[in-house]
C-alpha cells in the first residue's frame, strides 16, 4: 500500500522543480527554511494535506511571526515564498483554491525607509582608511572598488574569477548574478588602477594550486562569503557610520544619478531586469527628477487609439 504524500514530500518536489529551472541552490535552501517552518505550523494545528489549509491558516501563522517579533521584510519573504508554492500546489491539483491569493504583502509605502545613500565624502573616507600598505589592502580595495565601481553585489564580486576581470578590454564579466543573467560592465580608471595593484601582489596569498579565484583569503582560496559584510561592519565602526556591501551598490546609484547618468545606464550597471526595480529602490532615497526620468523612460501603457475603460467590471486589475 502506498502511503499518500505529505506536506513535506510536496515541498520537495516544488523545491526539485524550482531547483531545475531557475533557482540557485541557495535561494532552494532559503525556501526550503521558510516553508519547512511554516509546515510545522500547519501541523501543529492539526492540517496534514493543502485540501483543508485555509487562508486563515496562513494568516495564523504570519500573526504567529509578528508575536515573535519577526520583521515586515519577513512577512514579505513569507507571502512571495507562499505564493509561489500555492500556485505550483494548485496547478498540480494538491490545493483546491489557491489561498494563498488572498495574503496581502505591505505596500510600499509601509516599508522602513532605506539609510540613506552615503555621500561622496564617506566614500573616500572608506578608500582612505583601506589604505594601499599590505596585499590584503589592496585586496580589500579591489573588494570595496567592485562594490562601489562596479555596483556589484557582494555574492557577484566574491564569485569573480581572474578571466572575468579583463582589463586589456577593460571589461568586467559578471556570469554568477543574482538574476542568473550574466552582464558586461566597463572598467573604470579607479577599478582599473585598484585591480592592477592588487593583481601584483596576488601571488602573496596563493598556498598551493591557483584555482582562479579573483579575491583569495589568507589561504590561498577564494574569500568567504561572508568576508565583505565583517569587512564593512569592521570598516563601518571605525568610521563612525553605518557600513553595509549593499550600501556601497546603493551609493553609486544615486551618485551617477545626481551627476545625470540615465536611468536606463544604471538599470544596465545594476543587472536590474526591470527599470520599476530601479526606481522602487532608489526613488526613496533622490529627488524628484529620478521620477520624472522614469516616467519618460518607461514606454506608454496604450496606444492612442485604444482607451481601456478601467472602470469596466471586467477590467483586470494590474
């Protein structure tokens, strides 16, 4: 006799599905976490198959997450996590409705303001006190340069090898992006002049085979994920500001902004594959022209000649 699947088997084939199309291992490990979490939730009151979880549920357990003091942001992660397997869930006839339709996350205007951009002057303060004494100077330099140069994210700069950094072309390969998009950027002359100093002294931390990882720790091996974020938080302290990888990507946003770089420039920069990512995160953070500009770059809804009545009952909403 074959045992029906559980809640849990389900999620591991949704998880083997997203895994095969389009998610990186660790967005699959992210939202292997959330829901597994949540499942336990549902069990805990007494449901053991999708057909009889309701919205109410999962409205439950999202209360349950603010009584323990979880964050807006993660409320949100929960709802796009729930949407996406609720969709799958249903698609395969395992979930009757798709109730997970009816979880609102906040609106945008809800959200906790970003800190705002760092100015030119922190900038220099940070190249400044990296100093250009030590190979792991320079590395650190070259690290802080990709971020802030190039907008790099810091998973993209830590998964550069040497053969991504080609400065006889002056191009920068990106071919491990958050998007799973690779993108091509210029190299500046500061990027440039950092990795040329840097790319002297490598061989100071090779300790055996060189496997071509651009950034290498005191071992030899590519530097540790989570090498940028102690970095800033180290850097940050000493400084007297707030430091975050993401900050730097941030910063040079609205600097090239405030100088007139277009918006579509930045959206390119950033490996944004929707311009309405770009302006949500920075519109917050600048003047009124970055919205002027986006509603200049985004094409018209509509053509002239074909007005939709919006207040039809058949309208869908967008």
């Amino acid at each position: 006799m074959t045992l029906p699947a559980s809640m849990h088997d389900d999620l591991t084939r949704y998880l083997a599905y997203r895994g095969a199309i389009d998610w990186r291992p660790t967005t699959v490990k992210t939202v292997r976490s959330s829901l597994t979490r949540l499942i336990a939730f549902l069990e805990r009151r007494g449901r053991s198959t999708w057909v009889h979880t309701s919205a109410e549920d999962f409205d439950a357990y999202l209360l349950y997450l603010h009584a323990l003091g979880r964050s807006r942001g993660t409320r949100d992660h929960v709802v796009w996590d729930l949407r996406g397997f609720c969709a799958w869930l249903h698609r395969h006839d395992l979930m009757p409705r798709d109730v997970s339709l009816a979880l609102t996350p906040m609106d945008d205007d809800e959200r906790a303001l970003a800190p705002a951009p760092l100015t030119l002057a922190q900038v220099r303060q940070i190249f400044a006190a990296i100093g250009e004494a030590t190979p792991t100077a320079l590395r650190d330099r070259l690290l802080m340069d990709l971020l802030y140069s190039a907008g790099l994210r810091a998973g993209e700069a830590v998964a550069l090898n040497l053969d991504d950094l080609d400065l006889e072309s002056g191009l920068l390969h990106i071919r491990a992006s958050k998007t799973g998009v690779p993108r091509t950027l210029p190299i500046g002359a500061g990027l440039m002049a950092s990795a040329e100093s840097y790319l002297a002294l490598r061989r100071e931390f090779l300790r055996g085979p060189d496997l071509g990882a651009l950034l290498l720790g005191i071992h030899g091996r590519r530097i540790h994920p989570l090498l940028p974020g102690r970095m800033g938080a180290a850097r940050g302290q000493q400084l007297g500001f707030h430091l975050h990888p993401h900050r730097l990507r941030h910063a040079i946003a609205c600097h090239l902004h405030a100088e007139g770089v277009a918006l579509r420039a930045i959206q390119a920069l950033l490996g944004h594959s929707d311009l309405s990512t770009t302006f949500s995160v920075y519109i917050r953070l600048h003047d009124q022209r970055l919205r002027s500009e986006y509603d200049a770059a985004m094409p018209p809804l509509l053509a002239d000649d074909g007005a939709m009545d919006c207040t039809a009952p058949e309208a869908e909403p967008r």
